[in-house]
C-alpha cells in the first residue's frame, strides 16, 4: 500500500505555487516513512494542472496551494512496519 500525504503541515508544502520543476518533498506528517520516487509524465502532469484548475472557486481562495502539488518529482510512502511509530501531528 502506498500513501500520498496531502494535509500534511500548517506550512508545506513548501514553497508554494506552480513550481513544476521543483521535486515536491514528503510532508512533515510523514516523517519516519520509507518513501519510493516517481515522476509524472509531462502529459500526466498537464492533466493534473487542467483538473486542478477546473475547481475555479477553490482556485479563487487558494490557487498557490493547489498548484503546490503540480510537480513531476514527488515520492509515495509507505506504510511504517510495526518497529516504527506512526507520523503524528
């Protein structure tokens, strides 16, 4: 099972907005997880832009934070073994 963190922390990710070329860091809630690299395709990340901004009035309020998540670097992570203690808030 993989996880992708999305409330991760009062201030990531960080910097914030349409940054495409930036890798997108794990979140601090996910300190302590294993985590596996991928990159997004540049169709799959234009895919990604267009159905973020569909959501117009969330983009009113809070287009750089959304944008935040429009990069081809990112990393999932894994669910933590029984000997590691779970992220916590």
């Amino acid at each position: 099972m993989r996880y992708w963190i999305v409330h991760g922390g009062e201030f990531w990710p960080i910097p914030r907005g349409y940054e495409p070329d930036l890798e997108l860091n794990p979140p601090p809630l996910g300190h302590g997880l294993s985590q596996t690299p991928f990159e997004l395709e540049p169709e799959e990340e234009q895919r990604k832009r267009l159905a973020i901004n569909a959501y117009r009035t969330q983009m009113e309020v809070m287009s750089s934070f959304l944008l935040s998540f429009v990069r081809h670097k990112r990393a999932l992570l894994h669910e933590p073994d029984a000997q590691q203690p779970r992220p916590t808030r």
